[in-house]
C-alpha cells in the first residue's frame, strides 16, 4: 500500500512546474500556485510577432543535460536547436569579439602579455573540476593574483563590476569558475564557436506542456492566484489563497525566493530563518527593443566600460534568425543592480531614453527611429550573490517543519542559477518527498492523505 499525498507547490517557475510534475507522475494529488498570470518564473515569454519571446533572455548549454531529458521526456525535443552564437566584450570605446582562444589574444584593451596571462588562466579554469579549492577565495583576489591588477580591472573586474556593482569584490571564486568553466561545455574545441539551445517558440512550449502533464496526471494549477498565507491546524498544513480560499495539504514545496519564505512560515527556527534571509540578490531591468536594424552582429556583448553603464547587450535576432520574427530585430538591453539602486525606480520611458542616449556608443548609426516597440521587465529576485563559504549557508532542502521543502535558485551550487538547474531542483525536491515517505521519514496523518493500494 502506498499513500497518496495532497501536496502543494508554491511557485510556478520552472522548479515549481518539474516538482509538480514529477509528484503528479507518481500518483500524488498536485495543487500549484504561481501569483503572476503567467506561468514560468524568470523563463516566461510573452506573444511577440506571431510568435513568443523571453521577457528575459535566455538560451541552454551543451552541457544541460536536466532540462534537455525533460524536453525529450515532454516529446517537443523537435523544437529545441542548437545554433552558433557570437560573443563580444566591449571596452575603451568599441567592439571586441570574444568567442574564441584567438579572440583573447588579440583582445587588444590589455597588453599582449597580459592576453596570455588571461589565455592561460582561461585554460586552467577550463579544465579544473575540483571546484571546492574555489570556496574560500573571492574572485577578486584570486584572479588579481593571477592575471595581474590591470587585465583584471580591464577584463574580468570590470564585468564583475557591471554585474554586482559595489558587491563585486563579495563574489566567490567558485561563481566565476563556473561561468568559464560552463562555456567550454558548449564548444567542440578552442578553436570553435559557442553552440546554444534555443526552444523554438519559446520557453514558453516548455512551460506550458509541463503545465498540461501535470493536469494530465490530475494535478491543478493555478496560475494568477497567490499564496497569502501558510498555517498549522492539526497534521496538516492550510494554504490561504489570495482569492479567500484556504486549502489544506500534506506537504508544501516552496520555490519562490527565500525572503518571501522566511514570510510565509514565520514559525521557522532561527537557525533556519537567517540562512533563507541570508541570501542577497541582485535585482534586474531588462529593456527590450524591437527595431528595424541590426544594432551590432554580436549575440552576447558583455559591458566592460563604465561610459556604457549596463551589464550586457543581448541581440536575440543575431542568435534565432530575425526572419523568426517577422524580420525585425529584438535586443536585450540588460543591467543587474542592488536592491537600493535609484535605476530601479525609473520609469520604463525614462530606462528607454537612458539606452537611446547610450547605444550609438555600439553602433554610432543608431538612432532611437530604429525603435518599433520597446519593453521593460523588472525582477528584484534575479541572481544571488555567492559569496565566499556560501556553501554553509544553503538552506537545506528539508525544513524543520514537518512536510515543508524548499527548492529555489539560492541552493543552485557551484552552478550559477538557470532553467537547467531549475529542472534538476525540481527533480531533487520530489525524489527527497517521496523517499520521505517511503523511508518513514515524513509520516502523514491528515485527511488530506488517501491511502492507494499499489
């Protein structure tokens, strides 16, 4: 005999959809809450041109293995390909391509001897998989020591600042790591542009057939309905809907950023509460154009140069063809900032006239009568810092409250948070409650449990 659970999952990001999933897969009775209307998280895309785009960019690795199974499991692996991708950084006032061990040595802001102190690091990273001797150290310090002062502040530090601004020095050697040692999975060779994954259509094909497996399996989602509040009666757990409705349950999986779940469960020991507060994120205003023309032919342009004060450039059209879209071009214009910066509180006119002002520094033919339609998008929650033994400070998965779990992007370690790691959450939070129950470990006495005879 098995038991069959009332689980609720909070958050309808691409954690909260695979957990949900997953749970309703093997015969538990799945209700999910997402508060926006639309479901996806930091993933979702929005209609665009006859078709979908991101509201945030995004795009897989070769090495996203997670979230690849999952497309073929869904049976819409036919839409996801893999296209060549241009990398550039741009410094002292222009351009430099940047997507291969050639383009580093002629990366021509630095010396060349610094270029190949850069090269080398580059390929010391590239091959390092013990990751844990990055832990201890910040980014600053170990790249300083080993590139030297001037290639970091002109390449690397300077990203890291446009990144994380005045917490820059905070971030852990263990994050960049993982950033140079991610992009080497994409490539076949040094030698060889980055090839990415895109879901044609969108993410949003991902997104919304997760959704309908899980109504498929029996599950309910309910998307544009929030969760106000979480409280103990009895053995059970009663979830307080935004619209009234309270909603009891065996389990909770919570997938929204920690700060709100240190909200909703204020019962949570201490111990546990400053590991979830613990967590800082930086916050994101992405601006998107649609335009008539090209702004530049390069898909991912890192910002190194304080005279252009954004984070990168994302050219989606330079990565899917803009014959995808109508012909038109559509550009990313992001910047990540702390929670207090002013650049937040702009009003999207005000973010729109910033970036006119700033992008003929790419393309000195631009002028804003390229701008069809444009678009901001905010998320305050949008990347954690990782800090130096940030390890320690990872939430469990398992909560001291009976049957409460957590699963978000602040646990995402030594990966920097994505939609593959996303799944692989989503994967590891079910596996954890079923084996709970199995082992014993999570015992249900609630009347929201049912009894299923294998």
């Amino acid at each position: 005999m098995s038991i069959r659970l009332r689980i609720g999952v909070i958050g309808g990001g691409i954690a909260g959809l695979t957990a949900a999933y997953r749970l309703a897969s093997r015969g538990h009775e799945v209700i999910l809450w997402e508060r926006q209307r639309q479901l996806g998280g930091q993933a979702a895309a929005f209609p665009l041109l006859g078709t979908a785009l991101e509201y945030f960019y995004h795009h897989l690795f070769m090495s996203d293995h997670d979230i690849v199974a999952l497309i073929k499991e869904l049976g819409i692996a036919d839409r996801l390909v893999w296209l060549p991708s241009r990398v550039g950084f741009y410094a002292a006032g222009r351009i430099y391509p940047l997507s291969s061990a050639l383009d580093v040595l002629r990366l021509g802001v630095v010396p060349f001897h610094d270029r190949l102190r850069i090269g080398l690091v580059t390929f010391y990273l590239q091959h390092v998989r013990d990751w844990r001797r990055f832990e201890e150290v910040t980014a600053e310090e170990w790249l300083r020591r080993w590139v030297g002062a001037r290639a970091f502040d002109r390449v690397w530090g300077a990203q890291l600042r446009a990144k994380f601004g005045p917490r820059a020095g905070d971030v852990a050697m263990v994050w960049f790591w993982n950033k140079i040692f991610l992009r080497t999975q994409s490539r076949r060779s040094l030698f060889e542009r980055e090839r990415l994954g895109y879901i044609m259509g969108s993410f949003n094909v991902l997104i919304d057939r997760l959704a309908d497996a899980i109504r498929e399996r029996g599950g309910t989602v309910l998307a544009g309905v929030g969760v106000d509040a979480v409280e103990r009666s009895g053995d059970a757990w009663v979830v307080r809907e935004s619209t009234g409705r309270a909603m009891p349950v065996d389990v909770i999986v919570a997938t929204v950023p920690s700060p709100l779940i240190a909200k909703l469960f204020p019962q949570l020991p201490e111990i546990y509460r400053v590991k979830l507060l613990g967590t800082v994120y930086q916050a994101a205003v992405t601006l998107l154009l649609q335009t008539h023309r090209q702004l530049s032919d390069i898909y991912w342009l890192n910002i190194g140069d304080p005279d252009l004060p954004y984070t990168g450039i994302i050219e989606h059209t330079n990565f899917v063809p803009a014959s995808y879209y109508q012909g038109r071009h559509l550009i990313y214009v992001s910047k990540y900032v702390e929670q207090t910066h002013p650049y937040l509180a702009l009003r999207d006119e005000e973010v729109l006239a910033a970036a006119i002002q700033h992008l003929p520094k790419v393309n000195p033919a631009f002028s804003a009568d390229w701008i069809e339609d444009y678009w901001v998008f905010r998320e305050r929650a949008a990347q954690p810092i990782v800090t130096v033994r940030y390890r320690a400070q990872i939430p469990d998965h398992r909560t001291p409250l009976p049957g409460v779990y957590v699963a978000n992007t602040a646990q995402i370690y030594p990966e920097d948070r994505g939609t593959n790691y996303s799944v692989r959450l989503g994967n590891v939070v079910a596996d954890l409650v079923c084996d709970d129950v199995r082992t014993g470990r999570l015992t249900v006495a609630t009347s929201a449990a049912r009894d299923v005879t294998s």
